[in-house]
C-alpha cells in the first residue's frame, strides 16, 4: 500500500498536525465559540466534533445528526480551519461529502465491523477525501489493518491511523489501555502510514491527557486528536475527557519534540557502541534460553519415565515466587520478570507436553 504524507494533505503543515474540536456537535454556538479559540492556535489545522455518536446505551445523547453538519460548514467558513467528523455508514458519507467536510474518520465501533467498513469504501469508490482510521475496540491489530486495506482497495489513498487505546476489563487508571506496542507494530510494518494519537479517549480524564500526548511524540507519531470545549464541564458527552482551548494551547507548547537521530556524530557513535552491547546480551539471552531448552526436554523424558504430569502448578508457582524476587533486588520490575517466565513457563510446559505425547503415540 503506498500512503501520501500528511504534508501533502496540509499545506505548510508543522509536526504535530493537531486536530482538535468538540466530542460532540451541540449548537451552533458551542460550535462557533469553541473553533474562534482553537483557531488562535498555530498548530492546530483541523476541526473536528461528532456529528453521529455511537453510544453503549439507547437514551443517551447521540449527537444533533446532519444538522451540524452545517455547524461545520459555518466553523470553516469563519475559521478556515479544515473539518472533519465520524461516519458510520454510506448515508453519513453522502451527507458528509454534500456538506463539503473535509476528512472523515471511522470510529473503533466501526473499524470492528468488516462488514461496515467495505459499506463505507464502497461509497467512497471515486472521491479524493482523505480518511483516518481508529483502532478497533479490540486489541486486534488485523482487524485495524483490515480496515484500512478496505479503504486502499477503494482507492482511497490519503490514509490515516488513529490509535484512541484499547476497551479492557481490567482496572486501569486509563478508560482504554494504550498497548502503545500495537500501533508502533503497525508503523513498524507501515513506515509511511500517518498515525495520530486520540489522548482523550485513552484517558478519559483530562488531567492525563498532556502525558499522554507527550508520549504519542516520543513513539514518533505524527499528530493528536484532542477533544476541546468551549465549557467542558458542561458537554453532554465525554465531559471529563475535553480540555479547553486554553489547557490545549499550553499542552501542545509543553510538548518536547525529540528527533530519531542526533545532529551530533559523537552521540551517535556512542548510541551505536551502547546498542552492540545490547545485541550481545541479546545473543547471550538466546544462548541461555537454547540451553534451558534441552534441558526442559530431559526433564520431559524424566517426567514420562516416571508418570509425572508435564504441568506441575506448585513447582511454577514457587519457581515464579524465587525469580520474582531474585529479579526485584536486581533492579527490575515485577511485572516484566512475571511476564517473562510466564511465556518461559507456557513453553516448557507445551515442550513437555509434546515429548510426552510423542511417546504415547508410540506405544
């Protein structure tokens, strides 16, 4: 798939693009109001506010419909600011592009649905409009980059990932988890693919959000899409997430924008020495876990010689107790020796239980 570049999109255009503007169109006024303040804003290009909201439950606000489309039309005609907005089906593209918005974005609870998403390529089959693509609710990163195959396959070549984190059930000071692995996989394998981090839906709350957006800059992403209100303690959907244009403003001049590489070549020549140490850890990592391989297989032959089960829970839980605390005092945290022997453990144990089965097949 070949991407054009957001500086292709925008004229001029800085880094970070920042795309900022309501959760929700409301009234012409909130619209208005909100977009003559981001406006004052340099880096801020376009405009966006939900014009169809998707909500969990029925009765709950789902935004004024193709009304404020034209609450759009009015922002950029007084602003010049770009503008953009969520579309769900082929009725909310034909609305869109009849009311000259500018980008359209696919919201996580659509990006879930291959079904959806081809019906919105289809409508798109033809038009030059550039589109952004959220990740799916799920941590699913076929399904994100399925999405956007639908939107190539169409034509659609201004293409955008928009990473706004992960639903879990667990409990999380984030309303989604950011798993910041998954979109840097998905740049890893799509170099050229624009990413831009929605902070306020993986916060949630809005004393977050900088944090967050800081980090989005140093996993070298190329834009933010912050939600901004005029009067956020008011808005009648995702209140706690919206800043005002004055918190936006200070948020992005906090930002510090780090390079991939130093101008200075020493520095570099001292990164490169540092990195071939890691690759010779790396290489003494690999050896070691080679070695404690064929070591777990004698234990597995030992095992079947003695009709021992392959999956001993006490011994794992005691071995998990010693390498947790070996690893703290070492200065490491418990959550990553955990993680680590947990696959380590998952794979003595699948490597015991095919030698034992192996031999049973034998007999």
């Amino acid at each position: 798939m070949d991407f054009i570049p957001l500086n292709k999109w925008i004229p001029n255009l800085n880094h970070p693009l920042v795309i900022a503007g309501p959760c929700s169109a409301e009234s012409p006024e909130q619209m208005l109001a909100t977009a003559r303040e981001i406006a004052k804003i340099p880096d801020v290009r376009i405009f966006r506010a939900g014009i169809w909201k998707p909500r969990t439950r029925p009765n709950c606000f789902e935004g004024v419909g193709a009304e404020g489309l034209k609450w759009l039309e009015d922002v950029k005609a007084e602003t010049g600011l770009l503008t953009t907005t969520e579309v769900a089906n082929a009725q909310h593209v034909e609305l869109a592009l009849k009311h000259n918005v500018d980008i359209l974005w696919i919201g996580a609870r659509t990006t879930v649905s291959p079904f959806a998403v081809q019906e919105i390529a289809d409508a798109l089959k033809g038009v030059n409009i550039p589109v952004m693509v959220k990740n799916p609710v799920n941590q699913d990163l076929p399904l994100w980059l399925g999405a956007i195959e639908r939107f190539a396959g169409a034509g659609i070549t201004k293409l955008a990932a928009i990473h706004r984190g992960f639903s879990t059930g667990d409990k999380s000071k984030y309303r989604n988890l950011p798993k910041w692995n998954i979109p840097i996989e998905l740049k890893r394998r799509f170099p050229d693919l624009p990413m831009i981090c929605d902070p306020s839906h993986i916060a949630g709350r809005r004393d977050l959000i900088a944090q967050i957006c800081q980090k989005a800059m140093d996993v070298d992403m190329d834009g933010l899409m912050v939600e901004t209100h005029i009067n956020p303690d008011v808005a009648l959907s995702d209140a706690a997430q919206q800043v005002t244009p004055e918190a936006l403003s200070k948020i992005i001049s906090s930002l510090s924008l780090r390079t991939e590489y130093a101008v200075d070549r020493s520095f570099e020549q001292e990164l490169e020495h540092l990195r071939n140490l890691v690759d010779r850890a790396d290489l003494d990592i690999l050896e070691a876990l080679k070695e404690r391989t064929e070591i777990i297989k004698k234990i597995g032959l030992a095992k079947k010689e003695n009709n021992i089960m392959p999956l001993q829970i006490h011994r794992m839980d005691e071995l998990m107790k010693m390498r947790v605390e070996r690893g703290v005092n070492l200065g490491l945290t418990e959550k990553f020796i955990r993680d680590i022997y947990h696959t380590i453990h998952t794979e003595s144990v699948r490597i015991q239980g095919d030698i034992v089965n192996e031999i049973d097949t034998k007999k």
